[in-house]
C-alpha cells in the first residue's frame, strides 16, 4: 500500500472522514529539504471539508529544519480521493521520510516545474 506523508489538514479527522472516510493510522516522521509556507484557499468546497482559509504548502529548503508531520498508510483508490481533495497549487511527489520511508507528498506545483 502507498504512503502518504501529511504536513497539514490532512492530519485533521474531519477532513480524513470526509475524504477517505474512515480514520487514517499512522505514525509520525519528518520530511528534510522543504520549507513550510502558507497558502489562501478559495475552493469553497476545500474550505468547508477543513474549516481554514490558509494551508500550509512546502516550498524546496536546503539546510532547514525537516518538516514534521505524519505518514500515513493508504490505498490507490485513497490516493487518488487525496488528490482529488487537494487544490491545484499542490503536486503529489514522491519523498524520501527522515525514517527513510518512501512517501507521497503535497508540494507548491511551481517547485517542481508544472505550471
């Protein structure tokens, strides 16, 4: 099964019932090499599922401290709700955890060259 790192709402067990419906289990890690910043959303639907206006978005950092958050196991189908969820100033990738797991993340799309 994928993994799926988690900086921000998708923390949130709200959220997580709405978009996968169930409560997601996982464990917590970091991500190095990024830097947390903040994202106004307007998707309506995306304010309503999470309550917050502002989301957290990384941006590449080199020499920061790693990003704290949660890896979570999901299924394809899972990942796909995410992306589904996500607004399209986000990007999946795949990231290597500070635990050395391999994970998918949410990124700034403009930080790995998609318009």
């Amino acid at each position: 099964m994928p993994k799926l790192f988690s900086y921000g709402t998708l923390q949130q067990p709200d959220v997580q019932l709405a978009t996968f419906g169930r409560l997601l289990t996982g464990y917590a890690d970091a991500l190095p090499g990024f830097a947390l910043h903040w994202l106004t959303i307007t998707d309506p639907d995306v304010i309503r599922t999470s309550g917050k206006t502002e989301h957290p978005l990384l941006k590449r950092h080199h020499g920061g401290a790693p990003i704290h958050g949660y890896c979570f196991e999901v299924s394809d189908a899972e990942l796909a709700q995410a992306d589904a969820y996500e607004v399209a100033d986000y990007v999946r990738i795949a990231v290597t955890l500070v635990s050395g797991t391999e994970a998918f993340v949410y990124v700034d799309k403009q930080e790995v060259g998609c318009d």
